[in-house]
C-alpha cells in the first residue's frame, strides 16, 4: 500500500454529534459503524415509515460498482472524480477501479470533518495508482478542480461521479450549473455518472423523505426523472440511459431487479 491519501483543504472542523448527518446516516443503512446515536436515531425513524431505503442506498452503491466496472473494463477510464463521495464503505470508487486497473487514479471530494478523518486513514491506494481527498463542497466546483489537477491529468478523459450528492442542493438550476462547470473542465472522452433519489415512483418514500428534511438534518431533495436525465444535457447517455438503478446493466446472476425511487445513468462527453 501507499502512504495515507493526502488531504486538501482544512482540516479543523470539529464533528458535531449533536446533529444527524446524511453520510452517516447513510453509512448506518449500509451496515457500517461510523456513526452516532443521532444517525441511528434518525435512520431508524425514516426507515419505520420507510424501510426501503435501506434498499435504495445498497442498490446505489451496486450501481456504483457496476458503472465504475464498465469505465474501467470496457471504456478504459484511469481517472476518477468522486464529488460527494461520503464515509468509506465497501466496494469504495478506487477499490474498484484499482482492482482492475491498479494504475486507476482516484480524487475523492466531500466537506465533512468525518469523512475526511476516515479518508486519511482508509483510502490507500495501490503503488501504482493515487488516490487524494479535497476537503470541499460541491458548490464550489473551481475549488474542486485545481485540487483535483494535484493529482489528476484534467487533459486526460476522466470519469466525475456525483451520486446521491446533486438532491443536497436546493436550487435545482445552481446545482446543474455546477455539473456543467465540472464537465466543461474535463476534455472529450470523459464521463458523468449521476444517481439520486428520486420523485414519481414511491409515495411513501416521498413522505419520508419530506420528513425527514424537516427533522434539522441537511435536507436531501428528490427530483423528477426528467431533472436527473436533464443533468445530462449535451451528453452522449449510454444505454439503457437514465433509469431506476437496480436496471442499470443489473448483474446476469441477479435477482430480477425492480424500480425504485432512485435513477441514475452514464454519458460521454462528445
């Protein structure tokens, strides 16, 4: 293994345990253990009105490993930009790249104080590849991207990942124009993966969601399908295009998947 990933940005901020936190909350669903009593209160109140969303957040991460396997194995994809990537769990964005293309470069971006400890501690990369971590938020995409070329060719086509991350920006417009700062920065060849919760499939769900927005934890917004596929406007989708994620070139060994409240899909860049 390599050195511990270096870390960009401040690293002064304390974890404040007296809130419930998304990343946390949403490595509890997963079965991890980097979490509080607030987080595990928060996700077993969403979960008693709305126990799949244990299901959406492992079908997300499937759909992660699915698509990051695709990248690397069939497009040849080295570079990775994971915006948002939250608590390391398993099947981590370097891990499956590496575990193909162990010469795979990962930068990893995320805000919160949590996260970053356990990036410096967990997030090795093989000798021949690099993996780093950005302390910065999604909104501020030029922060992102002069981090990222410490570690990244942004002249070489790389793949950016925004999943489950664009739902906590409220302003639907603002956060499409930071998907559109991202990718103009990247060249022709490159990739966007998006997946995010979405509305008009599971009501219930949606109660859930509205609820739990109004609990003081960072609210997460659900979009149409039609806002997720415009994410993608100017792309090139690669089939089966934006669909609910267990579809999304489900494993051939799998059982058979079903919609959920969660879309995503890959597009090239012309």
């Amino acid at each position: 293994m390599t050195d511990p990933a270096p870390t960009h940005g401040p690293t002064h901020q304390q974890i404040d345990t007296s809130v419930p936190h998304s990343a946390r909350i949403w490595n509890y669903w997963l079965g991890g253990k980097d979490n509080y009593p607030v987080d595990e209160e928060a996700g077993d109140a969403y979960t008693a009105v709305f126990p799949g969303i244990v299901t959406i957040a492992r079908s997300s991460r499937a759909f992660l490993r699915r698509t990051i396997t695709h990248l690397v194995g069939e497009v040849g994809i080295r570079q990775f930009l994971d915006v948002g990537t939250g608590l390391p769990t398993a099947d981590n964005t370097h891990e499956v790249a590496q575990r193909i293309a162990p010469e795979a470069r990962i930068v990893y971006v995320d805000n919160d104080p949590m996260v970053l400890a356990h990036a410096r501690a967990l997030l090795y990369s093989t000798p021949e590849g690099a993996t780093a971590y950005v302390d910065a938020d999604v909104l501020d995409p030029d922060r992102i991207l002069a981090a990222a070329a410490d570690t990244l060719d942004l002249t070489r086509p790389t793949a950016l990942i925004l999943s489950n991350i664009l739902g906590h920006v409220a302003d639907y417009d603002r956060a499409r124009s930071v998907v559109t700062r991202l990718m103009d920065a990247l060249p022709s060849g490159s990739y966007l993966c998006i997946n995010d919760g979405s509305r008009g499939v599971d009501p219930v769900f949606e109660r859930a969601q509205d609820a739990y927005n109004e609990s003081g934890a960072v609210p997460y917004h659900l979009r149409t399908v039609e806002q997720i596929t415009a994410f993608f406007d100017g792309l090139d989708l690669v089939e089966p295009g934006v669909v609910p994620v267990p579809l999304w070139r489900p494993d051939p060994d799998s059982p058979t998947p079903e919609p959920i409240g969660e879309h995503g899909g890959l597009a090239r860049k012309p």
